[in-house]
C-alpha cells in the first residue's frame, strides 16, 4: 500500500524520531512511503533512508511550523492509500485532510499530553482512525472527547535507541564508553549519575527538577545530566548557579544518538508536566535504568511501578527526592532492577511489534471498507 506520513518539522524531538523511525520501516517492508513535513530540513533529515520518497510543502524554511501551503495538492499529487499525521500541526491538518480526500484513509494521532488545539480536536473527531501512543491517552480520547472505542488503537512508541546485548562486541564497547564518558564529566565509579534527556521547554520542567536536586545529600556523591537543547536552558543554567549545583548539574546539549548516555548513567529522572508516552524513559528502562517521574499522562506505561520504576504525584519535590534516596544510596539495589528493565521495555516496544501492528491496522481498515 502506498504511506504517507505527514510531519511539520524533523526537529530532534521523540515524536519526529518516530516519524522517521515508522517511514524507514514502511519503505523497509516494501510499502511505498513519503515523508511529507512543512519545513524543509531540520536536524534529523539526515536520517531518512533513500527508500523513503522526501518531500516538503514550504519551498523555503519560513521557520513557521502551522504554514503549509498546498497540502491538500500535495498529498493528492502522491497518491497515498494511508496518510498517517504525526505530531500537532499534522494533526490540526488531519481533518481536511479527510474531507478532502474522502477515499484516503487519513489517521490521527494522539502522541502529546499538553492541552490540544480547537482544530485537532475537529480533526480526531473526522478522521477514520485515531492511534494513540499510550492507554492513558487511548482512554482520554473515549471518555474525555467521546470518541467510539472502535475508532481508537493504542499502539506504543516504538525504541529508537536499542540497547546491545550484553557480552556482545557492542557490549564490550559500551563498557569502555560509559567509563570514557564518566571520566569526562568528572564522574567516579562509585557516583550516581542522574539522567534526563528532553528538550529544554516549559511543560518538561527541568527548574523543578533543578530544585529536587537541591534537596539531595550535598555529601552524597551524584550529578545530574541533563540531555538537550531549547528556550528554558539559559533559565536553567542560570538556577543551577543560584541553587550553588554548578559542580553537581552537567547540561550535555543536543544528542543525536543519547546510547551513551544511557550506558553511563544510573538513574532515569523526569520530571516533566505533560506527557502521553515519553520515548526517553522507555529507553531507559531498555538499557537497565530504573526510572523516578513525575505521574502524568502514560508515564507509568513506561515501566514496571514499583518494581523498575518509581512515579511521584506531579509537583511533590519531596516525594521525588525520597523515591531517589534509597536508589542513589544503594548500587545493588540498582543492579538487581537492571534486568526486568530490559525485558519489560524490549517486550512492549520493540519495533518490529510496533511497525507490524501500524501496517497490520492499515489492512484492516481498508478491509473494513
């Protein structure tokens, strides 16, 4: 069948990494796939097999997300069977999209936790198809927007980032690699690393888990790695200094490809305000790290609560400084989560599950018909 998937800009976000992540798998199977976003460029277009058909709306990058000019033409020019809309601008498109090609089948999604505009909620409400990438959001779209169940998948994010098996080559390099990388950042084998990667923007609330940080022993040996670019870094960097955590908080910038991290690493912390499956923590938990976060969204989807992971109630510093207390004092206790990590985040989200149970909703609607 012919794809379309439909994306305003490969920014180096998790939704778009999964964009990417689905159009290389759908051409990989033999499906023929455009990637179709607003903007030309962005920092994963680099990433997109030859496989994958390429196109842009926007001649030029205006750098203004909402524009695309001739969409309607342009999905119409490529012909598609399925269109599947990624991300919010996508999304607010998704409904004309359909009324306009009545005979495509154009599907939804619901990936975010933050409050959605008046034309993507229009949009899920006209589409054939809404997936939604956790069951928190699954069951939000049924009783919160009304959505008939049969209208609805949940179908979770894929992992981008796959941890290598333990004794293999990669594995050998991945020792060398945390040790490099720890040393580098002033980190002893005896100190717990914390980690986040996520943009830097105000609903992933990195001030809040600057000031849980604050509350930490200042005799115990940890730091705290925070993974990625955005608008609120200055701001946070600039807490760090009053907070007095500038030898304690290391800000690592944009990471194309984070495994590093996660092999460095001890802990998994998230603190952000609005999520519906944060790719970060499934991640995490495949490469052994037992996860601390704030309860929002799909976030406890993301691990075993209780057992490999551990959420807060949202805006409890307190709680979230005791859930890492025994985890920063206790290697062993890490360690023995590490396992059942690993098999709870390879069992759920693996990609080929995920990219066969898209491809497998895509027959079935169209059989449906």
């Amino acid at each position: 069948m012919k794809i379309l998937v439909l994306q305003d800009y490969l920014r180096s976000g998790g939704t778009e990494r999964q964009s990417v992540l689905l159009a290389n798998a759908f051409a990989a199977a033999g499906h023929p796939t455009t990637l179709l976003t607003f903007r030309p460029g962005g920092t994963l277009n680099g990433t997109v097999d030859a496989t994958v058909t390429r196109a842009t709306l926007q001649p030029f990058d205006t750098r203004c997300s909402w524009f695309a000019p001739n969409l309607v033409r342009s999905a119409r020019q490529h012909r598609p069977e399925v269109i599947l809309c990624m991300g919010r601008m996508a999304n607010c498109q998704a409904g004309r999209l359909q009324s306009r090609l009545p005979e495509t089948y154009v599907i939804a999604t619901l990936r975010t936790g933050k409050k959605l505009p008046w034309l993507y909620r229009r949009s899920l409400r006209q589409v054939r198809h809404v997936i939604a990438n956790s069951q928190a959001s699954a069951r939000w779209l049924h009783h919160r927007l009304g959505l008939p169940g049969q209208k609805i998948s949940a179908i979770p994010n894929a992992i981008v980032f796959p941890a290598p098996a333990a004794g293999s080559n990669d594995g050998r390099a991945a020792s060398a690699e945390r040790t490099m990388l720890r040393t580098q950042h002033q980190a002893g084998p005896a100190t717990t690393v914390l980690l986040c990667v996520a943009m830097f923007r105000p609903e992933k609330n990195h001030r809040e888990l600057l000031q849980i940080a604050a509350r930490l022993p200042r005799n115990g040996d940890w730091q705290l790695w925070l993974a990625g670019e955005g608008e609120t870094r200055a701001g946070c960097a600039a807490l760090v200094q009053q907070l007095g955590l500038a030898d304690r908080v290391k800000f690592l910038g944009y990471q194309a490809n984070p495994t590093p991290l996660y092999h460095a690493a001890d802990v998994a912390v998230l603190s952000s305000q609005s999520e519906s499956l944060p790719n970060f923590l499934i991640e995490a938990q495949a490469h052994g790290l037992p996860v601390v976060a704030y309860d929002v969204g799909g976030v406890r989807e993301c691990f075993l609560p209780e057992k490999t992971g551990w959420a807060v109630p949202p805006g409890d510093v307190t709680a979230f400084a005791a859930a890492l207390a025994p985890l920063l004092a206790d290697p062993a206790r890490r360690a023995a989560l590490a396992a059942g990590a690993r098999a709870f985040a390879h069992d759920g989200f693996a990609p080929a599950s995920q990219i066969r149970r898209h491809l497998e909703l895509f027959t079935r609607l169209q059989q449906l018909a």
